[in-house]
C-alpha cells in the first residue's frame, strides 16, 4: 500500500467500519475519521474546514443515508437531499485541499429498473429507474458523475465503487427500515425466542438478488485504492444469485427457527433479477472470500454479539 493519510467518512457505519478493520495497520496508511457528532458531512463549510486542517492524501466515502425500501420509499426528500449535500461536500471539498485520490461508494440500485441482467456499468442512465429509491440513486449517480467531472476536468484521480446488496457486522437492524437481510434475521431471531409458530415472508419468494458480505467489499475497496487507473465506476458483486425463498430459508435453518414458513403473495415482489456484472473487477484479480452461508453465519454470530454488547444498531434518525 503507498503511503497515504487516509480519510474514512463514515467509519461508525457497516461499510465504514469494514473499511477501517481493513486499512487498519497496513503500513503506511493513517487513518482519519470522524463522528457525525465532531462533524456532519451535510454542513458544507465544515467539511471544507476539515479538509483544509487534515489535509489527507486520500478518503473513502462510505458515509451516506442508507435503509431498505419501506425507509427509501417513505422518506424520499431525506434521502435525496441528504446523500447529495455529502457527495457535494466530500468530493468538492477534497478537490480544493488538494485530495489525490478519492473513492465514492454508490449502490447497485443506481442502475436502471429494467437494466440488462447481469447489470453492466455501462447501463447507467440508459433508462428510467426504480421509483420507490430514485431520490437516494439521484443523489448517488450525481456523487459518481461528480468524482468523474472533476477527474476529466481537474485531472483528480477522483473514482467509485458500486457496491451489490451488503450484509454484515454492524449492520442496521431497525424493525422497519432496514434491508432484507438483517431484517429477515431479526424477524427469524425473534420468532424463535417467542416460539412463534408461523414467520410471514413477503411475495412469491421467485425474484433473485445478489448479496455480498461487508469485509469482502472492504477487500476490494484495498484493491481499488491500489490501481493507477481505475474505471471511473466499477462493480462490486459476489457474482452468485439466490432467490428470495433460497434466501428465507437459509437464514431460518442459520438462526435455528423451526416455524412454519408463510408466504404473503398479495405483497409485491419487485424486479425478477438483479445482478451485477462484476466482470471488470474479476479481471483486477479478486474474488470474494465469503460464500452466502458462511457470511450469513457470521453475520447471526455478530448480531448475537452486538445484542449482547447492547451495541446492536436498531434505531435509525430520519
Ligand atoms: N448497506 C448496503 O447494502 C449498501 C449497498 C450498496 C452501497 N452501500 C453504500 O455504502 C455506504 C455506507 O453504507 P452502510 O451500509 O455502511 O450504511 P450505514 O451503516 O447506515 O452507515 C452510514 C454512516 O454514514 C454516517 N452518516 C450519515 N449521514 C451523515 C452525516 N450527515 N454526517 C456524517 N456522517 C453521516 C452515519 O452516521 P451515524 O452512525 O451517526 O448514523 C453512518 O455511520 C453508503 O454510501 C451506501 O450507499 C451500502
């Protein structure tokens, strides 16, 4: 790794708490981070304040309003303004204290609602795309378009990372709010310390997704942060597909739930499939350590600790 005073925005969150257990200790690197609390990312003059004292050599933005469909869907005005004042403010700011290189995490549901599948980067705004998180993927294609801009204009090596459905310690687990993962391992955990009998799964269990553990996305944030010329956007998935039913049942037999499965078809099932085309970033080299169920595993056994440690994060400020 090259020598570099590293700013981690978001280090308290999943992915940035990934990202510091990763560039922790490899030598060279000088980890920056700071709370919300020292320091919120919408307040433009105070990230410019920051920059301009710390004055790193690169940063990671990992920091961002995040949640699942119901919280995306309900609280579209947040997430819109909100991922947009951040974008804004990290990658400018860094442009004007001299940041050399930058890496912008986006999100798969940036791309198209009905993108080719597997979805390739060149998909990006080639159509319209899912309404129940436009405001949150607007605010993110704006962060991607931004890191381009300045690197084609200012010649910054300015870049992102578009990361699949993640899972993992730290993760979010509010009751209503969070993503399918950590929420069916909520609802499996419970139901099983209340013997309850039946476990209500939303759909047809049919559609496909891609999940991906949040230590091998920090693996390949360490390899993209190595590259002298990175893709001005790369695709960050485990490449391997499960249904929604596959998915539900492999969480139930992790968490020991022995109920009865009901499946609710009058819910809506989204998109059939949504795939990454991780394709670019097999060819630097990497692959992810963790199939679905040793991730899983992992992550039940980090979210028994975190209850444990009353450190379980299941509140979320809108
Ligand atoms: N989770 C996924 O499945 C997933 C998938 C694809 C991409 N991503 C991307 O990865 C990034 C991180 O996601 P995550 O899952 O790690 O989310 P997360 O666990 O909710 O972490 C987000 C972090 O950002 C911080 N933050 C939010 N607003 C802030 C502000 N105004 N000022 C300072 N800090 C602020 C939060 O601080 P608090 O702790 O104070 O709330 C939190 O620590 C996001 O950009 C997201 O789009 C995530």
């Amino acid at each position: 790794m090259r020598m570099m005073k590293l700013f981690i925005a978001g280090h308290n969150g999943m992915v940035g708490a990934a990202l510091v257990r990763r560039f922790q200790g490899l030598e060279g690197v000088e980890i920056i981070t700071r709370s919300r609390r020292e320091l919120d990312l919408t307040d433009q003059r105070a990230v410019s304040a920051f920059y301009a004292e710390q004055k790193p050599d690169a940063a990671i933005i990992a920091a961002g309003k995040v949640g699942g469909i119901h919280a995306n869907n309900t609280y579209p005005a947040e997430f819109l303004h909100q991922n947009l004042a951040i974008a804004m403010n990290c990658i400018d700011g860094a442009y004007r204290a001299g940041v050399k290189r930058l890496l912008y995490l986006g999100s798969s549901c940036i791309y198209p609602k009905h993108a080719p599948q597997p979805m390739p980067e060149s998909c990006l705004l080639t159509s319209e795309l899912e309404p129940t998180n436009e405001g949150y993927a607007i605010a993110k294609i704006t962060g991607i378009k931004l890191a381009q801009y300045y690197r084609r204009q200012y010649g910054t090596l300015f870049y992102s990372a578009m990361p699949t459905n993640l899972y993992g310690p730290g993760d979010q687990y509010h009751p209503e709010n969070s993503h399918v993962l950590p929420a069916l391992i909520r609802r499996f955990h419970l139901a099983k310390l209340t013997n309850d009998p039946t476990v209500i799964a939303w759909g047809s269990g049919t559609p496909r997704r891609e999940f991906m553990h949040v230590d091998d996305l920090a693996d390949a944030c360490e390899l993209l942060m190595q590259q002298d010329v990175p893709p001005d956007w790369i695709n960050v998935g485990s490449g391997s597909e499960v249904t929604i039913k596959e998915l539900v049942e492999l969480v139930a037999a992790t968490v020991g739930y022995s109920g009865q499965i009901v499946w609710d078809a009058s819910k809506p099932d989204g998109a059939p499939r949504k795939l990454m085309d991780s394709a670019k970033l097999a060819a630097l080299g990497w692959r992810p350590r963790y199939d679905l169920k040793a991730g899983v595993r992992h992550a039940y056994e980090c979210f028994l600790a975190e209850m444990d440690a009353h450190t379980l994060r299941e509140g979320h400020s809108v």
